[in-house]
C-alpha cells in the first residue's frame, strides 16, 4: 500500500440535502454520500440523478487526486447566474472509491446555500 496512513471512506447520510443557487433547488437528495478523507473535511457527493444536471455545463478544467483519480468540472447556470466550476465528479475514480463514478458535489462558496434535514422534512 503507497499511503497507508490516507483513508478515503464513503458512507451513506442520514440526512436529506438540497442545493440552492440563483432561488432554486440545483439538488435534492436522500441518497447522499459523506466522503470522508485524511486531513480534508468531510465532502457531501450528490446522486446525478439528483441533480440538475440540465443547468450544468462540462468545463475543460480537470485536476487530479492521487485517492480518488482525474475529476471533472461543471459550470453552473440559473437564470442570469453563473458559477463557473462550480462542481466537479470524478467519472472513473480509482477502484478503492468505485461509489462516486456516478456522483457530483458542488463547492460551498459557489452556491447559495446547502440545507440539511431529516429525511421526511
């Protein structure tokens, strides 16, 4: 094992989520991943399926994690807004986080608000 001391750990929330950019709900899941990984804070990873996938825009920006893999970037636009890289998704992550290929999460400062509730509310 290169890193032995890095761990990368998904599990499922407890919680419902929603995404609000721009006066809309961009995301609204039930099904959410935490992604927890050495010396980060924790990462909320949202189903795509969840997602407004519709107001998202592919960008050719791409970094890389050597944990998780090469991430894709998204732009994000609502009515007259724009959010430029606002989420990314890591499409062909390494086998160890196989979970997040068919996920997306957004960066904190790039929306308006995250919202965090119990499931039925």
């Amino acid at each position: 094992m290169k890193y032995p001391d890095y761990r990368v750990a998904l599990d499922l929330s407890p919680r419902r989520l929603r995404i609000v950019f721009n006066e809309q709900v961009v995301a609204d899941s039930e099904r959410t991943l935490i992604v927890r990984e050495t010396a980060h804070d924790p990462i909320y990873y949202f189903p795509r399926d969840d997602v407004r996938m519709e107001w998202m825009e592919r960008t050719d920006h791409r970094t890389y994690c050597p944990f998780k893999g090469e991430a894709s970037y998204w732009t994000l636009h609502s009515g007259d807004r724009t959010a430029e890289n606002a989420a990314w998704s890591y499409e062909d992550p390494f086998e160890e986080v196989a979970g997040l290929a068919e996920y997306v999460t957004f960066y904190r400062h790039a929306v308006d608000g995250w919202h965090e509730s119990d499931p039925d509310s």
